[in-house]
C-alpha cells in the first residue's frame, strides 16, 4: 500500500516539472529525462522491470515535455 501512494505521488510530481526548456526540443529532452526518472523510481517501487519502466516514462516524458509550450500545454 505504502509504494502505490508513493508511486501516486511521484507521478504527478515528475510530470508537472516535464517541460523544463525554452524550445521544443529543449522540452522534449528535460521531459525525456524528468520521465526516465520517475519512471526508475515508480519500476522500482512497485516491483516491475526496471527497464520497461524507465522506456515508458521516457516515451511519455519526452512526448509531454513536447507538447508543452513555454507557457503552458498548448
């Protein structure tokens, strides 16, 4: 129970610090790495394989860092 509140902590959080740049690809790498990141902490947290993990929260990083313009998402 104590690694799924954590996990649901640590998502959002990793997620709302993704678009850390002033260009799109800027965005995109910080988001890639911020994901990579959480996505290690949620993998080894709950128990799953560290790799996939850390491949999705960089897919998904780096595609919300993306779509994320320097004042917000667009």
């Amino acid at each position: 129970m104590k690694t799924k509140i954590l996990s649901l902590l640590l998502v959002p959080l990793a997620l709302s610090v993704s678009a850390c740049g002033d260009t799109w690809g800027q965005r995109a790498a910080t988001g890639a790495g911020i994901g990579a990141g959480a996505g290690l902490a949620v993998g080894a947290l709950a128990g799953f394989p560290l790799i996939g993990s850390a491949l999705i929260g960089t897919a998904v990083g780096a595609g919300i860092g993306a779509a994320t313009a320097p004042g917000g998402i667009k």
